[in-house]
C-alpha cells in the first residue's frame, strides 16, 4: 500500500487518456476534481492486488455515459460514492477497497475519486488494461463471473440496482437506457468481486502501468526528446503510420460514438493513408485499404508532438498524429478474449489481426 | 378472510373494466390465466384490509407497460412472484399479504395471480379506487408516503431495483424506460406498505364493490334488463349520453395512448355530441363543446346492450355506447388528491368539474 502524489495525476492523466485507444473519455474533469481534493489535504493510497484477502470485498466503479456528454457535466466525486452506498446497502456489507473496470481514460480516476471521499484504498487492477465501450467487454466477462448486481446513481436523488441480469448485453442494454434518462451520465458500482476474484481475474498493475507510462511521455517532452518514441519503449508498442488526420466521420448513435477516420501519410509514409474505424475506442486500422491491427490490440492516436492521446470525440482535420500500437493483456487475446473484444465484436467481419504476434502470449 | 369463488372471476372481470375508466388494460388474459389455476385446485383469499396487523408487509403489485401490448403478449403469474421476491430479497422481509395499486382493469387480478402461486391472501383495497395512468397519481402518492423501492422483473431473468428515486416523476420515467426496454410489458413490486399505511391511505374493499359491480351487470343482463342501469345503481353513477361512436383519434406516444373520441347522440341526445379526451384512461367530457366533467370522475363508456366498458384501447366507429359518470373515493377529491389527479395533472387547463357535487364527499 502506497499514496498516490500530487504530481502522479498528471501522469495518470497523460498514460490513461493514451490506454483509452481513443475512448474512455477525457480524464481532465477527474483530474481537477481530485486535485481540488488533494489541495484539500485528501490524500489517495494504492494497493497491490495481492495485498487483498480472499473474502475482501471491492467495489468495481465507473462513470457511465456518453464522452461528449462528460465534457460538458461535471463529474462529482460525491456520485460514485453513492452507487457505492446504494450497492453497500443492497449487499448489507461494507466494501474493504474500491477499483475500476476500466483504467482507459477518465475511468481511471474514478475509484480514486471515491476513495478519496470514502477513505477507500484503491487497488491497483482493472478488467480491461484499455478501455471498452461495452459492458461484456472485460475480463470478469470473459471469466464468466456474475454481472449482476449493479447500481446507478445521478446527481439527483435517483439510484437503480440491476439485481439479475438475462445476460451481459441485457445488462448493458437496461443499464444504457436509465443511464440515458439520467441525462447520459451516472456513476455506477457494477457487480462486486471477493479479493480472490480480483487476484485471479483482473488486470493487474494497470493503475501503476499508465502512471509510469504518462510519467515516461512527460520527462521525454521536457528533455525535448520525442515523446511517442517514448510512450512505445514505456509501453513496448509499435509505431503504425504518422501523418496529418484528413478526414473524420463520427456519428453519436444509440449511446456510442461511431465513425471512421483517414490519416494521410507524411515523411516515411507519404503517399499512404491509414484508416482506423471505431465505436468509442478505435476497433480496426486498414493501411491503404488493407487490415492491419484490430482490436482487441491498443490501436492509439497521438499526437506527435506531445505525445498526448487523441479521443475519437477529439478528432479533428489537420491534426498531426502518430498511429501506434500498444499490445493487449493476454487474457483478451485468448479465443474466449477475442469473442468478447475481437473485431467481431465491433462489427466488423475479420478474424483476429495484431502487430505483436511475434511477441506470442 | 374469505375465499374468491370461480364465478366471481368473470364478474371481477367485467367490474374492473368499468372502473378502468376506459383504461387499465383488459382483465381477459389475467382472468383466464388465475381460471386455469382454479381448473387446477388453487384458490385465492381475500382479507378486509382492517385485519392487517400495523407491522405485516404488504405487497403492492401490478403488470405495467401498454394495454395494446399486453392484449397480445402472455401476462404470466410467475413474472408478478419473481418482482414480489425480487422486492423481499431486497428488503431482507418477507410479505404477509398482497394488493393492487389500481383495481381499474387488469391489474384487479394482478395481486390475485400473485397470490395463486405464492399462497399470500389479497388484501380487499387499492390505491385508486380505478385507474390511471401515471405513476404518482394514487392515495399513496397523495399521503406522501414514500415511493421506493420499486422493483421490476420481466419473463426473461432480468430483475431491476429503483432504491431511490427524487420524486415520483422520476420514479415513473426510469420505471417506464424499463419497461419499455423490456418489451413494454413488465411486472412491478411497488414501495411496500406497512398493515398501518395500508389501513390509513388505501382505498379499502375496492376488489369486493368491482366484484359487486360486474356480478349486478352480469345479473341484469341474463334477466333481460338494462344492465347499463344496473351498473349505474350499483356504483351510484349518473348516465351522462347515450349515443353512437362516429369518431376516434388515438395515438401511442411516450409509452401512453392518447386521443379523443365522439359520441353522436341517439334516443334522448339525438341532435347532440360528446366529446371525450383520454391518456389511457377517459380525462374530460365535453356535451356540446362544454367540459361537464372531469377526471377524477370516473368517466366510462359503457356498451349499452350488454353494459360491458369499452376501452380507449378498443373504441371504434358505430359502437352504441353509453356515457357514464361514477363517483371517484372522497381522498381523489380533496384539494391534494385534485393536484394528483384532477384535470391538469392531464393536461387539460381547467378546473375539476364534478357530476356528483350535491353527493358531497
């Protein structure tokens, strides 16, 4: 168990926002939240998955809604810990540690958002190692764990407990619509998880990883070094395609932001383009119309000269980016993985297509 | 506490539709499910509400979603119990006894089917006294008990818990969104109600006077008499019109059906109109383009051969109905209850007009 400090939010920022790949949501409202926290003198602690006991019980916690949507209404660190209280009185047990499904963007600041105000420690672990836009997309999923029950809460006085669920897109369909009549943003506390359950089937260290990786980003822009570069040693990704963004064509549909975008290429790949498709998160990328990754590999747009990742909602004409490729925890990539969070998934007719096959499981 | 019979099933029926008000939804598919249970040996008991004990815990349930689905999509027994257990897991409690928000049109039967396979009595009361359509229009909702929790379930596995919700309109928009997302048919546990709530705000022996009513109607009607009168002895109404159906407009819009119908005087009225406005249940009466009655009222058209209600669901052209008006329960008609129910709850600016004022309250 360690604090988390100060000057770790910004980096957490920086390294989240690039494991969104394009999704997730900005966490620049998180940040500022919990930096006004920590002004206050509230300091968050971070725990070691293998810290928690078998019988801890750990509040999984989200904020659900649309990224543009989350732009424009302040996320309150008070919310999450009321989908947490209504859980905590569903249950009639108290939660020891609370954490995030998925440390992707502005969702790995949420448990720490709660901690913050519960006095909860936060445990260094996900289910995805990235984002998702769905909620049968994480690991727990993919293990077969019960998804139900799940609380949503609103800055109003209204809280919902799924308690059983048919079937995970049941739940996600049930929990998209009242998080619609919500105003398209709530926090959730999805189905609680034993200790054992989190050490045997979540993500671990990916608070810590995205930490490491927005601090590696950050030294190489002020030492004036090449930031990307940077990010792909820190994340052992590879370089796809550089360019200039072309064009962009997003369309917000029942609850996801969907669409395409072109990269023309400049220096080494001039005369190429480099298409990427996505549903929240950037799922496909076609290099002169060929596939060359799918999800559930880290498909990311950064921008080169900062390093800094580009969200889908974000994209825009003219932005200079680097295309690269992060690898996937190894528990999406096995065939169950893939049925989950393959290409397939998403929608599109393609099997499995990654960068990193050399590097095996 | 005394057992419902098998013949009093059909008057059940027949007494519910007329206090539907036009609304409600057929009791037809109800009935004929708890008739195959009574084929099958079970019977039902119903206990004066004043037996309750202070502290017993009573279940209030109904079927929600469209009266037009629900004509076409099985209402199963089985789906009321899991909403009624889904509302005791939550609770830590069990129920002592069941009841209906509204005895108006289907769910008259509803606590009745729960009862049949749960072994609880029903308790001889509802919330209404008929029918409405929205969820804050009930006693209840005008004695500012509390709304939540509410639970809902649907034939599939899926199980929903509204814990808290900020007022009751937000408690009928995330219930109704549910629903719909269910397939617009849904059973609900609605906030338990203690013996001592149920004996000071509900309606009592509403199940026993729509039995009574349908049983008078069936009664003049094999006699040859004019069960139109009967009906209007037996709830002592006033018949407003007697006419044909020359028109109706009706849309299903935001999970209700709305519309208006007109009614072309023959016999006495001839040479005159009525006109009625509805939201699922019938609102306002218009004789000659003047309002004479209103909602809380209960307006119903009744066929005048064999005094059966016509549902808004089921008007159509050349129907020989009869307007009647019947006495709403003295709480609809307090200063509170007018707030609740009266005719701008409806839309419809004007005041509460009543065909009963020199009845007093």
């Amino acid at each position: 168990m360690r604090q988390i400090e100060q000057d770790e939010l910004e980096s957490l920022a920086t390294g989240a926002s690039i494991l969104g790949s394009g999704g997730g949501g900005a966490p620049y409202i998180f940040q500022i939240n919990l930096q006004n926290l920590y002004a206050d003198g509230v300091r968050v602690k971070l725990m070691d998955p293998s810290d928690l006991a078998d019988d801890d019980l750990v509040a999984v916690v989200t904020m659900m809604g649309s990224p543009l949507v989350g732009q424009e209404r302040l996320a309150d660190a008070e919310i999450g810990a009321k989908a947490l209280r209504a859980m905590e009185d569903f249950l009639g047990r108290r939660f020891s540690a609370v954490m995030t499904m998925e440390v992707g963007g502005g969702n790995a600041f949420q448990p720490l958002l709660v901690g913050a105000v519960t006095g909860l420690p936060v445990v260094d672990a996900d289910a995805m190692g990235r984002a998702f836009p769905e909620a049968q997309m994480n690991s727990f999923a993919i293990a077969d764990l019960p998804m139900s029950p799940l609380s949503i809460a609103d800055i109003r006085d209204n809280e919902i407990v799924v308690t059983r669920a048919a079937s995970w897109k049941w739940l996600e369909r049930l929990s998209r619509k009242v998080c619609a009549e919500l105003g398209s943003v709530a926090a959730t506390c999805k189905a609680p998880r034993t200790g054992a359950e989190v050490k045997a089937y979540a993500i671990p260290n990916t608070t810590s990883q995205a930490i490491a990786l927005g601090q590696e980003v950050r030294r190489a822009r002020a030492a004036h070094e090449d930031p990307v570069a940077a990010a792909l040693v820190a994340a052992k990704g590879k370089l796809l395609f550089r360019g200039k963004v072309a064009d962009v064509q997003r369309q917000a549909t029942e609850g996801f932001l969907r669409g395409t975008t072109r990269v023309e290429g400049i220096g080494d790949d001039r005369g190429a383009v480099f298409d990427v498709a996505f549903q929240n998160e950037f799922a496909v990328g076609w290099r002169d119309g060929k596939i060359v990754v799918t999800t559930p590999d880290l498909i990311c747009l950064l921008d080169t000269e900062s390093g800094e990742a580009i969200g889908t909602e974000s994209l825009r004409y003219g932005q200079r980016v680097s295309v690269v490729a992060l690898p996937a925890s190894p528990v999406l990539r096995t065939p169950k993985g893939i049925a989950h969070v393959g290409p397939r998934a998403f929608g599109h007719d393609t099997d499995y297509i990654t960068v990193f096959e050399e590097q095996g499981q």
